[in-house]
C-alpha cells in the first residue's frame, strides 16, 4: 500500500467521524466562534486534503484581516436560524477544504420550502420571518463588505513587498500565490452565498405572493430593493467602494416586482 493511498484511506476515516458533529458553532450576529476541532483540526486536515487534490495551499499564517473576513463572511455561508437551509454541514467540510465545493449545486426553492413546511399561528408571520432574515443580512454586509476590502489590501501590500524587497526563496513567492488564490475563492464562495440568498428570498416572496397574498409582502419587497444593491457590487467584486462601504446604490435603480407586474384584466363573475 502506497502512503498516498494510506494517507487518503486515514483521511476518509477521519472525515467519516466528524461527519456528525461538522456544523460550526456560531456566537453573535452569527459570526463564527471559537473552536479547537473547527479552527484547528479540521482545517489542518483539510490542507492535507486539498494537497493531495493538487490545489494550491499556503503556509502563511494568517492575518488578523483575513480571519476577521472569514469570521464575518461565515453567517452568510450557512444559516442556522432556518436549520440547515443551505446545507451548513457540508458548508463546514467545504470551508476546512475536506471536501470539494458543493455550494454550486444549492437550490433556490430549499429556503421557501423550510418556510412552508414551518407552522406558524398565522400565515403573515412568514413575511415576516423573510423580512428579518433580509433585515439581518442587511444589517452585517456593510461591515462584511469592509473585511474583504481589507483582505484584498493585504494581498496587495504583500505582492508589494516582494516586488520591493527584491529575490527571496522561491517559496516565499509560491506561498504568496496561493494565498492569494485561497483568499479569492473564499471571496467567490461569499458572492455565491450572497446571490444565492437573494434569489432564495426572491423565490420565497415570489410564491408566498401566490399561496398566502398579504399586505406584508411590500414590505419584504423593499427590504429585497435595498439588498439587489450589495448583490450587484458583491458580482462586480466592488468591495472597497462607497463611504464606509456603503452600498450607495451607484445610481441603479432595482424595480419592484409590483412596478414590473402585468395588471390582472379578467373579470371574475360571481355566482
């Protein structure tokens, strides 16, 4: 038996043990909390892992930037106030890089079913359940967008420095790059999750509109007007625009699904 294959075949064993217990916990405003399974063994794991997958791994030590990032991106990757709605287990195999990335095959009917299938006293109460998820993403991207900005400064700074400080070890370079590459596709994983949670939200409201009508639902509706912005900027990888990194809106207009909606002219006869 090669070390290789005894490698993979003690990895599988690990990662079918931690299987059940590979949801991250979370502390406030669902920022990641400390962890020495979740912080330390799963991701050195996970190295080893993608190193045997022939994916880039950096040896650097990492930045307070960059862990204030990850910190803050995770609540968007998962979303544990809808129990497991965007598959917050696997989402943990996929951070630590023990597993390959499953988020491109997340679908956006997944959030209206847990609602649907929720009972709740009254069926308002669903818009307004949509309505404060919305409002606490709302609430955290500014802050989100802020910490990305500053990774990709420090990034930069680093390319920089080895410009300046003239040849160094090849590996420093090497290093270099694939940090560079592990902080982008972390950047790429939360403009998937951003996007995924706005066309859940639209889905949501969409056939809420159609099974349960209510006043509430122009309310939801404009929360999902204010989000289309950061959505926008998230795709064209503008983090560090703005004041503060405000979304701002630079001048688009998101329309409202009631602006856009074809007016029903059929006359009912009642009988």
């Amino acid at each position: 038996m090669s070390s290789t294959f005894g490698r993979a075949i003690g990895l599988l064993i690990v990662v079918s043990l931690l299987a059940g217990c590979a949801t991250r916990p979370v502390g406030d405003f669902g920022r990641a909390a400390p962890s020495v399974l979740h912080d330390e063994i799963m991701p050195s794991i996970g190295k080893s892992a993608a190193n045997m997958r022939g994916e880039p791994v950096s040896k650097f030590n990492q930045t307070d930037q960059e862990r204030e990032m990850h910190d803050r991106t995770w609540r968007f990757l998962i979303a544990a106030h809808a129990k497991d709605w965007t598959f917050d287990r696997s989402v943990e195999l996929q951070r630590t890089r023990i597993g390959a990335a499953r988020d491109f095959t997340f679908t956006r009917d997944r959030y209206y079913r847990w609602l649907r299938e929720t009972e709740y006293q009254s069926s308002r109460t669903r818009y307004s359940t949509v309505g404060r998820h919305i409002q606490a993403d709302l609430d955290t991207l500014p802050t989100t967008f802020v910490s990305i900005c500053a990774v990709i400064e420090v990034d930069r700074q680093r390319a920089v420095a080895l410009a300046e400080l003239g040849p160094m070890d090849p590996s420093v370079s090497a290093n270099l790059t694939a940090r560079r590459t592990e902080n982008q596709w972390h950047i790429d994983w939360f403009v998937r999750a951003l996007t995924y949670r706005y066309d859940s939200y639209s889905f949501a409201l969409d056939h809420l509109l159609v099974e349960t009508p209510h006043e509430q639902s122009l309310a939801v509706d404009e929360s999902l007007r204010r989000m289309a912005p950061w959505v926008e900027r998230a795709r064209r990888g503008d983090f560090c625009g703005g004041a503060g990194g405000s979304a701002g809106g630079h001048g688009v207009t998101i329309p409202s699904r009631y602006q856009t909606m074809v007016p029903d002219s059929e006359v009912v006869v009642q009988k």
